[in-house]
C-alpha cells in the first residue's frame, strides 16, 4: 500500500511563547486546482513570509491555503515611558487651577493613569534572541502544517473508501453490459436479420448483397466491445492509483473524465433498452466517483 490519500479541505493550529510574545498561527484549506498560498501576517514578520511559503509548499501540493500568524508581546515583555511632554501639560494645568478650585491635589498615581501621560513601549530585542523568535515561529507553522496534514489524511481516507466503492460499482455495471444477452451472437444476428428486412421493405433499389454489407457496417458500428475493454482498463488504472495513494486527485478526475467518455459512447452506440439502462447506471456512478475524486489532493 502506498501513500495514504488526502482531501484538500483541513485546519491546522499551533500556540508557542518565544522571547516575551506569544505565537499563535491558524491554517486553513479549501479545494482548488493548484496549490494557491495566501498569507496574513502580524505587522512587522513579512519577512518570514518566504520562509513561511516554503514550509507549506513543502507539504502541501494541492489546494487554496490560508496562513494567519499572530504574534503578541505578553506582559512584562515591554517597559512604560512617561511622556514628559505630556506630563508637563498636566502639571500647568493642576497649578493654574489649585488657586481657582477649592480641591484636593490629584496623587502621582492619579496623574500618572491619564491618558497619554504614561506609554507603553516594546522592548527592543537584540538579533539573536530575534532570530530565536523567528525560529519558534517557523516551528509553530510547521507544527500547524502536521495538524492540517492529520485532517486531511483523515477525510482522505473516508473519502478513497467512497471512490473505492464507487469503482466497483462501475466494475460491476462493465461486467453487467459484457454478459448482456442484447450483445450475444444469436442477438447479433437477430438484429441484422431485422436491419436487412426493414431495408429490403423501404424499397430503395439496393441489392441484397448491397443490404447485408449496410447491415454489417451498422452492427459494427454498433459494437461496443472497444467501450467494454477501456472501461475495464480504467477501472484498473482507478484501483492502481487507490493502492499507490499519495498526491492522486488530478489523475483520478482525468480517468472519471475517461469513464464518463466510455458511458457516454456505450449508450449512444447501444440498441437495447437494457444496454442503455445499464449505460445510464454507469454514468450516474460515475458522476458519484467525480464528484468525490475533486475534494482530493
């Protein structure tokens, strides 16, 4: 057994403290027909946008992904500076009205809680623990990439179960139209008899030796023998690439496109209500396999 299959659709979530920050990155992925990386990044960790592309890339072949990366400064990371300026400006204030307001003077801590008098201001990290914090943060997406992985392994093999059955529903209908009794010589022959008398009825001047060879070109034509034996080779060709699993989906959805080629020529071709019934049942299968055959990787 070879790679398990995955769907395109998955979460991933990773949380990690670095340097005073907390780190938390969200994945997220839809289908898509390629592989389609959108990233959203805290202010001022662009720069890891490259890094971060390569992680996923790395991983992921297929699919329209997110990237949310959040970095916070926890507290006691950054330092307070009064804002002297500011301070000064409430000071002449508080001196110009003592003499004109019968008032208790504000405490230091009155006046240091007023807006703008007291900022807060990240501490500057020097380059190596910087590059610490780019570190953890390259961890944390890769840890996030598992996660969304696991997920996807997960619906994938719910879904390779479905297209599993989905195949040999078509194998089965394939061995149905085979041994349909409308595809036998005695049927055969009963329809080509059937051909040269109607044409030897519509009375338009054509030999009998004339006739029997339009008959004959019109049961080969009507042949779906060819139909059959690419079905059956496509059906194999379905169930080598289940068992190879890995990155499949595009080369799955080109055989459900063959398939429904296949049916589609089955019942055109076909002379019987049965055959054709038999063709309408496989085309519904098939739309059933594509269907699912889209949601994988």
């Amino acid at each position: 057994m070879g790679d398990t299959l995955a769907s395109m659709t998955g979460f991933g979530r990773a949380a990690a403290h670095a340097e005073g920050c907390a780190i938390v990155c969200e994945i997220k992925a839809v289908n898509g027909r390629g592989l389609d990386i959108r990233t959203r990044l805290s202010s001022g960790f662009d720069v890891l946008e490259t890094d971060i592309r390569r992680i996923v890339g790395s991983k992921v072949s297929r699919g329209s992904v997110s990237v949310y990366l959040n970095v916070q400064r926890e507290a006691g990371a950054a330092r307070l500076v009064v804002n002297t300026q500011a301070l000064e400006s409430v000071l002449e204030a508080i001196d110009a009205l003592k003499h004109k307001i019968d008032a208790e003077m504000p405490s230091i801590d009155g006046i240091l809680a007023l807006k703008g008098v007291v900022d807060t201001v990240d501490t500057e990290l020097s380059a190596d623990a910087e590059e610490r914090l780019h570190t953890a943060i390259r961890d944390c997406i890769a840890t996030a990439v598992t996660g969304l992985l696991d997920v996807r392994r997960r619906e994938g093999e719910q879904i390779a179960a479905v297209i599993a059955r989905r195949i040999d529903d078509i194998a089965a209908l394939t061995a149905q139209a085979e041994d349909h009794p409308a595809r036998s010589r005695e049927a055969i022959l009963a329809r080509l008899k059937e051909q040269v008398r109607t044409l030897l009825d519509s009375d338009n001047g054509l030999s009998e030796e004339r006739l029997h060879a339009e008959a004959l070109v019109l049961a080969t034509k009507a042949d779906i023998r060819e139909e059959l034996d690419r079905l059956k080779a496509h059906v194999d060709a379905a169930r080598g690439l289940l068992e190879m699993g890995g990155p499949v989906g595009r080369k799955l959805d080109f055989l459900s496109q063959e398939f429904n080629r296949e049916a589609n020529t089955l019942c055109s071709k076909s002379n019987d209500v049965g055959l054709t019934r038999i063709g309408l049942d496989l085309k519904a299968a098939i739309d059933q396999l594509r269907e699912q055959v889209q949601n994988l990787e």
